[in-house]
C-alpha cells in the first residue's frame, strides 16, 4: 500500500480510555480484570500505538452491562484529570482560557484520538 492509499485515521484510541475504564471499575469495587476478561493495559510510552476503538467500544458495553449503566462513557469521562493526558494535559493547565484549550485539543488531538477529526 502507498502512501496515498493509506487512511487518514488509524481508527485508535489512546490506552488512556482503557485505564481509565480498568480505574473506574476498580474504583466502584470490581475487579476489572474479570469484569472485563482481560489484565491491565500497558501504558506505551511513546502514546503511539493506541487501541483499537472497535475493542474499545465492546470494553464499553461489557461494563455498561455489567454495572447496568447506560451512561458508563460519561461516567468514566468525569474521571479524566489532565494527569491522564500527559504532556497535552500540561499544555490544557498552561492556557488562559477554554478557548485557547480548545485551539490546543484541534491541533493535538490525533495524540490522544485517532479516529475522526475533531473539526
């Protein structure tokens, strides 16, 4: 495949969603590791490799059927701190205001989701 054949979007998230999920689990009392059927998540340095949004989408509706919550996406993104995000969550605290997070976010955004730009 050539470069011009290739997609724009490698349709990936970051670990970071997962975690967060494994966290939120393990937060309400569950272990996540069998509410989910799988271990931990290994964080990649790099933040590069990322997960595959369609594995991510059936963690999602495991625990929204195991907790019985319809809302688990909203849930566990109330937990996001800017820790989570890294470095793009250092340069979030650096900005005066919501505009300029979100200026930030559209530039950076394939960092932490790959899928569909955010514009």
């Amino acid at each position: 495949m050539n470069g011009l054949n290739k997609p724009l979007y490698r349709r990936r998230i970051s670990e970071i969603y997962v975690q967060l999920l494994f966290e939120y689990l393990e937060k309400l009392g569950h272990d996540p590791e069998k509410v989910l059927g799988e271990p931990w998540p290994k964080a990649d340095s790099n933040h590069l490799e990322g997960v595959d949004i369609d594995h991510w989408e059936s963690l999602l509706i495991i625990a929204k059927d195991y907790l019985n919550d319809p809302f688990i996406g909203l849930h566990v993104g109330q937990t996001i701190t800017a820790q989570h995000l890294g470095v793009l969550g250092s340069v979030f605290l650096a900005c005066e205001n919501l505009g300029a997070v979100l200026e930030r976010f559209e530039r950076y955004q394939r960092l932490v989701y790959d899928v569909y730009p955010a514009t």
